[in-house]
C-alpha cells in the first residue's frame, strides 16, 4: 500500500512550497486530518487538559505560510497548538514528548533549497509515524470524511507559543554528554547553514566550555543551505584551516544530520562517525548485541573497521526511517548514514546532528587523540557516487541498455566491490553508487552508466 500514497514520501511530505502538494490549502487540510487521526487514536489526552499537537518549523519563508495554515487547520479540529517557531528537527521531536503532547510536527524540506518545504509527522513518544498512520491521515484529506466535524464555541483548539523551546532542547542535548566532563581547550567551527541550528548547536558547545566560531547563523528566508552547510562542507573544512580549529561542524537545514571535519580540515562522513563511535562504543560494552545499522550506501570499509573489532553491520535500505525501523525492530541503539544522519537510540528518538556531534566530542575527550588519528579506524575503499537529476523515474526494465551497463560493471567487479542504483525517495535525482579496489575504473564505469541515463531521463 505503501506505493499508493500520493502525498508522503519517505521523509513526510514534500515539494516546491506554494505548489501541490506543499500548499497552505492542502497544509490545512493535513493539520484538519492529523489532529483528527490523534485525537480518535488517543481520546484521553496524553498532558493535562485538551488534545495538542506542536508545530515547529526551520528557517524557510515559506514556513510562516505553512505554520498558519496547519494551526487553522488543527485548530478547527479542536485540537490545541503549540508553537515553538524555528528548532531543529530532533528538538521538534524532543518538545514533542517533554509537552506530553499528542503528536508534533515540523515545517522543513531538510538539505533542499529554499524553495521547497514540507512537513514531518512525530509520534506522542517523539518516532516518525509509520505507514499506517500516515495512509490513514492521507486518506482523510482526499476523502472529505471528516469536513462535516466542524467543533464550535469553545470546543475551537487555541494556539500558545512557547518560549522556552529553545533552553529544552539546549539542556537535553547536554544531556548527552558525560556529566562532569567539559570541553574546555577544544576549538570548533560551526556551520549552520543558515538552517534551524543557529542557535542550538553554539550555545550547547559554549555551555559545555568550547570556543566557538560560527558560520552562517544569519537566516533571512532564503539562504538556508545555500552554498553553505553539510551540503558543502568545503565551507567549514576551509574555515577550520583558517583558525587553526580542533573540530569543524556542519548541519543541514534542519538539523537532523551533521558533517564534521578534523584539524587538517579533512572531512569527515557519517561513515567515519558511525566507525568511530561503533569502536568506542564496542570497547565500552555499550553498543547493544554488538550491531551497527548502516545503510546500503556505507563503505564497505565500515563493515571491516567494526567486524575487526569484533562487532557486525547489518544494513538496511536508503533512508533514516529504515535505519531506525531496524533498531527499533532489533532493539539496536546506534545507526545512521553516511550523509550525516546518525541515530542514538539511547539519547534520540530520530536522527540528531549535535548529538552525534557531541558523541565525538566525548571521545575525543576522553581519549586525547585528534579527529585526524580517531578516524583511522576506517579504511575505506575506493567509492564513487554521482547524483543524476531526472524528470521522471521510469522502472530500470524500461532502459534495457542500462540495465546491461549495470550487469557488466558488476561482473567485473564480483566480491571485490558493488553498484547500487537507486532513485532518491526526496528529490527528483537518480543515485549511483559504486565501489571497488580500482578508482580509475570504478569512474569510468560509472560516468558511462551515469551518461546513458542522461539519454533516456536526464533532466
């Protein structure tokens, strides 16, 4: 069923803002049905009082529009709102389960440009719902069932803002580091894309004792990840140089993921991360049965860094949602991606940029070594990724040709490497992915195969 869904896609809902389906009319329509679905799944309130759902967004224009509609649209369901303004997404989700409320939602199109936005759904307990809850809110907002509940007088939901979002989660993700421990000497370079981190990510590392040097934390609407942020994380590998910094950050828009660099200004990926706290977490008995959730887009190099010291990778499909379906499934507390998106489960209930960030932090601490020497432990092979943008996402079948370059090049490379081809569940982008012992011909491969779907869908 999950094919049949027209409006969410495998991160919420999301488009060009003010176009089908990120409308303020079909925002409306979503809070309408939302508030709906949670207060007949839950009639007794999960805080004191009436039904509330809060709504937070990142630093978009667009998000005042979308912000105004879902409250009407929540409000005329009877349902309470609770305003935040701008968070990042894990604080959304954090907010969400400290208010007791019933579900929360966020305005974002995450590492997307400006002109997009959309809107994430989390569960009273702080999880993005799953499938079911979300073919049930959809339906309703294409089947018109519920516009005859139409509450009056006072049974209309109220909207409160409140003002101390911000401190809540800045003392939650303190909590993520060890008490007592500070990170005093330490020198970091933020860069916050101009996203929903501008205020979090400085103020937490300055409190626990590090000296800051911030990028981009001048959001006016329009800037937000661009030429900036984790999807350029040249920025900050330059800067880091600059100032002679120990560590340089960069989240994405809103906040959910996170690239470092170290003091060379090397980046360092979400696969060198999950590497260095899988080992650390291994050595400390803390990673729970000894597994690791990546995705099929992770180096093999992980496999082998965690293997070696004597745990396993499982993996799942692109996306967070699959990784944190797998822990929750396996009961498993550490996964993520490499493009930043990295799960906790033991601080966070969805991917967090600042606490994955402060878990290298802590080791680097607690170890005295450079990001440069931690993240040795993972030697990665040689991998090539290119991003292709298509105007429509046709089956594989449909491109024999293709399809042949596909097999060949994956012959060629047998148990000594792999291709994945996929289409991105975000945007209009096709993903190849291949890795082997051999950079020049893994290239040359791929760029044939990227240039013959160029031909057929190309945009």
């Amino acid at each position: 069923m999950a094919q049949d869904k027209k409006l969410f896609g495998t991160d919420g809902v999301r488009g060009v803002a003010n176009v089908e389906p990120v409308t303020s009319e079909t925002a409306l329509k979503l809070g309408r049905a939302a508030a709906h679905v949670f207060k007949t799944r839950a009639p007794v309130p999960k805080g004191h009082g009436r039904h509330k759902i809060v709504v937070g967004k990142d630093t978009r224009l667009s998000g005042y529009m979308l912000e105004n509609a879902v409250t009407a649209g929540i409000l005329s369901m009877g349902v309470d709102v609770l305003l935040i303004g701008p968070l990042p997404t894990p604080g959304v989700a954090y907010i969400t389960r400290s208010l007791r409320a019933d579900a929360g939602l966020v305005l974002t199109a995450s590492h997307n440009p400006y002109e997009d936005n959309g809107i994430k759904f989390f569960r009273h307990d702080g999880y993005k719902l799953d499938d079911e809850i979300e073919q049930e809110i959809e339906g309703l907002v294409f089947s018109g069932a519920i516009e005859s509940i139409r509450p009056t007088a006072e049974e209309i939901g109220k909207a409160f803002r409140i003002d101390d979002a911000l401190g809540r989660y800045v003392e939650y993700a303190k909590a993520a580091f060890p008490k007592g421990m500070t990170l005093e000497g330490l020198r970091v370079v933020v860069d916050a894309g101009h996203g929903a981190t501008y205020k979090s990510t400085p103020c937490v590392l300055r409190e626990l004792g590090a000296r800051v040097t911030v990028l981009n934390n001048t959001p006016d609407g329009t800037n937000i990840n661009k030429d900036c942020g984790s999807m350029y994380p040249e920025v900050v590998c330059r800067a880091v140089r600059e100032v002679a910094a120990d560590v340089g950050l960069a989240h994405d828009g809103d906040g959910d993921r996170v690239l470092l660099c170290d003091e060379t200004g090397t980046l360092v990926d979400g696969d060198d991360v999950l590497a260095i706290t899988a080992l650390d977490w291994l050595n400390r008995g803390a990673l729970k049965k000894n597994t690791l959730v990546a995705t099929v887009m992770s180096n093999l190099g992980l496999d082998h860094a965690v293997r070696a010291a004597g745990g396993q990778v499982v993996r799942t499909q692109v996306g967070d949602r699959y990784v944190l379906e797998r822990m929750l499934a396996d009961d498993l507390n550490v996964g993520g991606e490499q493009s930043g998106h990295m799960i906790f489960r033991d601080f966070a209930t969805t991917g967090d940029g600042l606490v994955a960030a402060l878990q290298v932090l802590r080791i680097i601490m607690d170890t005295g070594q450079p990001l440069s020497q931690l993240r040795n432990v993972c030697v990665k092979f040689p991998q090539v990724v290119i991003n292709i943008r298509v105007k429509t996402k046709p089956a594989w079948e449909t491109m024999p040709d293709v399809l042949a370059l596909v097999q060949e090049t994956e012959r060629r490379l047998g148990d000594k490497g792999r291709l994945l081809l996929r289409y991105s569940g975000t945007e209009p982008k096709a993903r190849l992915l291949i890795e082997g012992q051999d950079l020049a011909e893994i290239q040359a491969a791929a760029d044939q195969i990227a240039t013959r779907i160029r031909t057929h869908i190309g945009a």
